[in-house]
C-alpha cells in the first residue's frame, strides 16, 4: 500500500484537529494505492497461507445500522444470520494493510480478523453518521468544512463507485482505546475500479483524561514538523541553484 499525496486532504487533515470545550477532535483522510510491491506481496502471500485471494470471509454487521447490507436485499436463510455479509480475503488483506501503513510503526494489524470489519450498507449512511458525529461534537463550525470534505473524498475517490467498510475492533485491538476517548470511527472508500482505498478515521478524546491535549499538541507539532521540513528542502534547493548560477 502506498500513500497517495493528495493536498485537498492535507489542508482538510488540519481542519480535522479541533479544540472543543470539554474534548479534543482528531481526524485525518488519506489515500493509498492497493498496488502491492516488495513487503506488500510478501505479507500477502503469508496472509493466503490461511485462505486462497477469492475466498470470502464473514464480516460483522455494521454499527452505524441494525440492518446488514445483505438483509436489505437478501430474505430467507443468508438475511438471518448475523455474520451475513462478506468480502473476498484480497479485500480483507486491504483493508488491513492500509490499517498497517496509515499507523506504522504504533499499531500492529496483521492478526485483525474480518469479524473486526463491517460493510456499511450505503454512503448516505455513512455521511449522516460522519457529519452527525463532527456537527455534534464541533457545531456549526462543521458546517464550513462540511462540503470541501466530501468533495475532495469525491475526487479522490468517486464515492459512488465505491464499496464502504468500516473497523470496529474490540478494546484490546482498538487503536483509539486510549483513556478518555469518547467515540471514534474508521471507514475505507475501496474503489476496485481505480485501486485505490481512502481512509477516514476520527476520535474525540476528553481533557479529563489528560490525554485531550497532549493528543492534539501532537498531531499539530507533527504538521508544523512536516511544513518545516518543506520549507527546509525549497530553501536548500534554492541555495544550490543561486551557488550554481554564480
């Protein structure tokens, strides 16, 4: 999986850190290629060991539904198993390899099983779900950034091509089950035609915890960071060109 420079997003990522009242919001959108190469194809051939590519795996339903996605089409036996809906172990090993790679090197995904995984039963779904937890944790603030967001995911990614999944793992496997955290959510925009997977994830952490804070003073110094070292690399390359010229 390889990450995707995408600008839209990187000024969106900046308005995803917000200070509220009482908690801390912290999100980021990134794009990655599903191409795999070098450690990619070694982790999925390990990954086969347990079942071939076109096998499908259960999925868990979805949380921000009562309803699966299969039981919106489907009647009889399938709709009346809980586990109902399913994705192909390629698609599994995507989405876990882009877990991998958006929190390399804190977190560990390999061992993620599909049932840790949901498919959301449509985008209007998933869009009411995500604005309803930023406006009510934001307020009318959301509604500014509301639009630019879903734009660029569109852009990025075609939202209606795509199939939507989401990571819902228990507490020991949760990467945001930090003290203090309020509520959180992961979703994967996996368009199979362009091979490519956009991922949202969002937390609200309380400044009870004492963690709020620190949290976001780290994503901020890690931007400042990044800006930094652009700035750092014009200015040298520009230094080589002015020596170069005299």
């Amino acid at each position: 999986m390889k990450l995707l420079e995408n600008s839209s997003f990187e000024a969106i990522n900046y308005q995803l850190c917000i200070e509220t009242g009482d908690s801390n919001i912290i999100g980021r959108i990134e794009s990655y290629s599903c191409k795999m190469a070098g450690d990619d194809k070694h982790m999925f051939k390990q990954f086969c060991q347990d079942g071939q590519p076109h096998v499908l795996e259960a999925l868990s339903p979805p949380q921000t539904s009562a309803v699966s996605p299969s039981k919106l089409s489907k009647s009889g036996e399938d709709a009346e198993s809980p586990l109902s809906d399913k994705c192909c172990r390629k698609t599994l090993f995507y989405l876990i390899a882009t877990l991998n790679e958006s929190f390399r090197p804190d977190y560990d995904f390999s061992t993620a099983k599909s049932h840790e995984f949901s498919r959301e039963p449509s985008l209007n779904w998933v869009v009411n779900a995500v604005n309803s937890s930023l406006f009510s944790a934001v307020g009318e603030e959301f509604n500014n950034l509301k639009p630019e967001l879903w734009n660029a995911l569109d852009q990025e990614i075609y939202l209606q091509e795509c199939d939507i999944y989401s990571y819902n793992p228990d507490l020991d496997s949760d990467p945001f089950g930090e003290d203090g955290s309020l509520w959180s959510f992961n979703y994967f925009f996996y368009n199979k035609k362009l091979k490519r997977i956009v991922f949202f994830t969002c937390r609200s952490v309380s400044f009870m915890s004492g963690c709020g804070r620190d949290s976001l003073g780290n994503e901020l110094d890690m931007e400042l960071e990044d800006e930094m070292d652009d700035e750092t690399d014009n200015f040298e390359e520009d230094s080589f060109h002015q020596a170069v010229c005299v």
